[in-house]
C-alpha cells in the first residue's frame, strides 16, 4: 500500500492491461448470455422455439393484458427482444441495443406488475432484464464487440443518458396505445 491507501500495483501497466482484459471479458459473457437468452425468448414469442407458444398464443396473451391488438404488440414484443438480444451478444449499436431492450422491459414490468415481486409471476424478471439493458448502456459493449474501435461506436454518458431516454419514451408511446387503442 501507498501512503495514500491506494495498492501499489495502480501503476503497474501489466497490472491495469489485465484488469481491462477482465472488465472486457466479463462485458462478453454478460451481453452473450444475456443477449443469446433474450433473443431466446423473442423467437419463443414469434416462432415457438425454444418450447415457447408461437405467434399465435403470444398475440391471444397480449390481448388478454389488455395491449390490443395482440398481434401488433406480440409481434413488436418478440421481434424487440430478438433484435435487441442479438444486438447485445454482438456488442453492435450498443446504446440502440441497450434501448431496445429497456423499452420492452419497462412494458413487461408495467404488464406483470400485479403479480408482485419475487412470486415466480411478478415482474422480477423484466426488472432484472431493464436492469442489464441499462447498465451495458452505461457501461458500452467492451473491447471484445462488433462496435469496438469503428467509425459508429458510440458510448459515454451522453449516449448512456441517450439511450435511457429514448427507451423512457418508446416505452411511455407503447403503453399510451395500449390505453387508447
């Protein structure tokens, strides 16, 4: 330790190479794991892969939450999860990645609401969903992606904040119609 607290290794170049090869690989596994399981549950939606229920229940159970009609909100629900998922595991348009999928949360969360929280039917799951989306918004997609190092990598707080908002927005438009329609 230093005299100001801080370990000595701080300034050690292989030490601080090694700490972002760890920061990059454990953003890897995040947004594969995260983003292959989330693009898993789009496809159970729209083609009943994975021992999902297909397009057809996915529209009746959209329709029986109340967002109708159930074929329009289904279809953008599997298809925001798909594309967002593979958006992540591929570390690609990271902020609109992180955006896609923190809009389709917060209407999952507003839709399972009633069911509480950590009741196996509550919203846990859509929370911990918005909740990954969120932090690869702040945290970008890592050296180990598809926007590393080119010209349309964009990350930082501004695009951080950027992407929240436009998920706040999407996310507000989607259940205004739900309400209206």
């Amino acid at each position: 330790m230093t005299t100001n607290g801080a370990p000595e290794h701080t300034n050690d170049p292989n030490i601080a190479t090694l700490d972002n090869f760890a920061a990059d690989t454990g953003l890897l596994l995040l947004r594969v794991v995260f983003g292959g399981l989330l693009a898993a549950h789009g496809t159970q939606k729209l083609f009943g892969w994975f021992s999902g229920k297909g397009w057809r229940a996915t529209a009746a159970a959209f329709d029986s939450m109340g967002y109708n009609p159930g074929k329009l909100f289904g279809t953008l629900a599997g298809l925001s999860e798909l594309t967002g998922g593979l958006l992540l595991l591929l570390g690609l348009l990271t902020p609109l990645a992180s955006a896609i999928v923190l809009g389709t949360m917060i209407n999952a969360v507003n839709a399972t609401w009633g069911g509480g929280l950590m009741t196996g039917k509550g919203y846990e799951t859509p929370l911990l969903f918005a909740t990954v989306g969120a932090v690869v918004a702040f945290t970008g997609p890592g050296k180990f992606s598809l926007d590393y190092g080119r010209p349309w990598q964009r990350q930082g707080v501004v695009w951080s904040v950027a992407a929240i908002v436009l998920a706040v927005i999407a996310a507000i438009v989607t259940l205004i119609l739900k309400w209206t329609l």
